[in-house]
C-alpha cells in the first residue's frame, strides 16, 4: 500500500544531505534580487523554480552546478543570508523534520566583500532564530569545494574548527569528484582528522567506486551520494566488495540523493544502489541534496522511494533512526532526536 505523503510529513526525520544554498525558496530569491538589483534568469518565483529545476534536470552534474552561481549570487549580504537560514528550518518545521544539518561553502558568498567568519555568523544568527521559534535542532557543515582548490579548503577547515561547538558539527567536500580527487586536499584531510573534526565526502557521485574506497580510507565518517559503489573504472571487481566491508564494519553512513542522482543523471531509476544497499543492511537514508534544484522535499523524496519499492512506515523509521545516530551532532542532541523517532505514535 502506498504511504500517504501528508502521512509522511507527520513522521518525524531528519535530514543530514541538503545545501543552504540549494534549498533556498524562489519568491525569496526574488524579493532579495528586486531589493539588491541583482539579475535573475526569471523575476517570475513560478518560472524561476522552473529554471532551476530545468537547469538542474539535464543529467549533466555541471550543469546543475552552475545553477549554484545564481542561488549565491543572493547571499551576498548578512540580512539576506540570515533571511534564508531562517526560512530553511521553517521550511525544515513545515516538513517534519526535528534536526537538519545545513551544508555551505562560505567562500562562495564573500563575492561582495563579506568575510568568511561574517557569512558565518549570519548564517548561525538564522538558524538559531529558526530553532528558537520552531524547535528544529540543527547542525552545520563547513563544505569545502574541490574545484576552489587545496588552499581554500584548507582556510576553510580552520574556520569550520573555530565554530565548532558554536553550531558547526562537521566538515564535507562537495563539487566534481571526478576531476578534482580527494587526495589533492591531503593537508585538509590530516587538519580534520587531527582535529577530530568528522567529515563526509560527496563520492560516488560522478566517480567510481575506487573513489569512494579512498574516502573511506581517508577518514570519511559519512558518504554522501555513492550512487556509483558498484561501478569501478580502474580496478579489480574486489574495490567493491573491499568497500562495502569496510562501509558495514565501521557503520559508515551513506547519505542517498536519489532525486539528484537521476535528475543529473549520474544514476537512473533502475541502476541506483539504494535498494540494494538498504536490503543488504547498510547504513542508509534518504536525503533531499537540493531542494531548489530538484523541487523536492525530505516527505516527497521518502514517498516517491516509498512507493517505488514498496517501502513501510517502519522502513522510514528506520533510516530516520539511522540518520539520527549518524548525525555529526553531539550525543545528547542524537539521543534526543533518536526518541522522538522511536516514541512517534502512528
Ligand atoms: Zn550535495
């Protein structure tokens, strides 16, 4: 039987994959580009969904990418970047769910000379806003950028280190896994796991398996994406198996993105591992990645997988227990969001 979204939405969830900077609502990107004179492919929130979703759906990861450059390009200033941290644990509160982890690159929005540690703040002062109305918990993660390069995800691994405790709980690198390899952010990477500063990685997202291995054997606490673990390109069958053990031995945590998956096409409907990671008793769940760029949310992306594999209440329950647990947050905030899961009455 079909699960019933407004069913869903009553479920709670957390989120752990999902971009501050792709989840931004249209008709706020508008008002603060009309406000800010800044140029937007449509001034319409209507056809600008659509743009974005468009741009993003052409199963070319680049693409999607440079979609990006227009959701930044209005988070620029303090008042707008707090506006939009606010209004994603609202949206976060509308949907169900209890803690979210809200990922950023800072760099990206010093453009109109902001500092990094001034982003930072603006950020922080919303979502403590949200969270204070809402009683949405949530966490950040500092996301450095393969394509800015070693230098600037390194300054960005300090400044993640300096916020830590103060609303940062992580670190993730994002962009093209393909071309930019992980190992060119070795002296990141020694920074982290000196610090004890958990990362994620988005692997297997463009890249084959033997990348996602690395990441694993760099430290990677949590994976995201991994819609390429069964492929490989470069090495024997054994990469797989190799990382699959290593992905149940330690627990590791995969965040899946189906929709984004499809929608750039680094995966089709037939070919994503989800289902098969998730029968096989890995450490999975659901994520949105880009809200705006996928026209998704949290509910609609558990229903739509729901439906497709004939899912049940109590296989939400449990990737909602497995991303609580898997959560970069500090244990009593895991053990809380943990039971309000487990206490929810159907
Ligand atoms: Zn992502």
């Amino acid at each position: 039987m079909a699960l019933d979204i407004s069913f869903i939405k009553k479920i709670p969830k957390v989120l752990l994959h999902e971009h501050l900077d792709g989840g931004i609502r249209t008709k706020t990107i508008v008002e603060i580009a009309k406000k800010n004179k800044i140029t937007l492919p449509s001034f319409d929130p209507t056809h600008l969904s659509k743009w974005f979703i468009d741009q993003s759906n052409q199963k070319d990861l680049y693409k999607c990418l440079d979609a990006f450059a227009v959701s930044c390009s209005v988070m620029q200033d303090q008042e707008s970047i707090s506006r939009i941290a606010f209004e994603f644990i609202e949206d976060m509160y509308l949907d169900g769910v209890i803690y979210a982890e809200a990922r950023y690159c800072p760099f990206l929005h010093t453009n109109k000379g902001l500092s990094m540690d001034e982003v930072m703040s603006a950020v922080l002062a919303g979502l403590n806003q949200g969270k204070l109305q809402y009683n949405v918990d949530f966490g950040v993660l500092v996301c450095g950028i393969r394509n800015l390069g070693p230098e600037i995800n390194f300054e960005l691994t300090k400044l993640a280190h300096r916020y830590i405790d103060k609303g940062v709980v992580g670190y993730d690198f994002a962009g093209a896994d393909l071309d930019f390899p992980l190992s060119d952010n070795i002296d990141t990477i020694n920074y982290l796991n000196n610090h004890k500063i958990p990362f994620t990685v988005h692997t297997g997202e463009a890249a084959p398996c033997d990348y996602i291995l690395e990441a694993i054997n760099l430290g990677a606490a949590r994976l995201s994406h991994c819609a390429k673990i069964f492929d490989q390109a470069k090495t024997t069958p054994s990469i797989i198996d190799q990382s699959l053990e290593l992905i149940k031995q330690n627990n590791i945590h995969i965040e899946i993105n189906i929709s984004s998956n499809i929608a750039t096409g680094v995966s089709d409907i037939k070919h994503h591992p989800f289902i098969s990671l998730f029968n096989n008793g890995i450490n999975v769940a659901l994520n949105t990645d880009d809200r705006l760029m996928f026209g998704n949310t949290l509910s609609s992306e558990y229903g739509y997988v729901a439906n497709l594999y004939n899912l049940s209440y109590s296989d939400i329950k449990q990737m909602n227990i497995n991303a609580a647990k898997s959560a970069f947050a500090n244990n009593k905030v895991k053990k809380n969001i943990t039971s309000k899961i487990m206490e929810f009455i159907v």
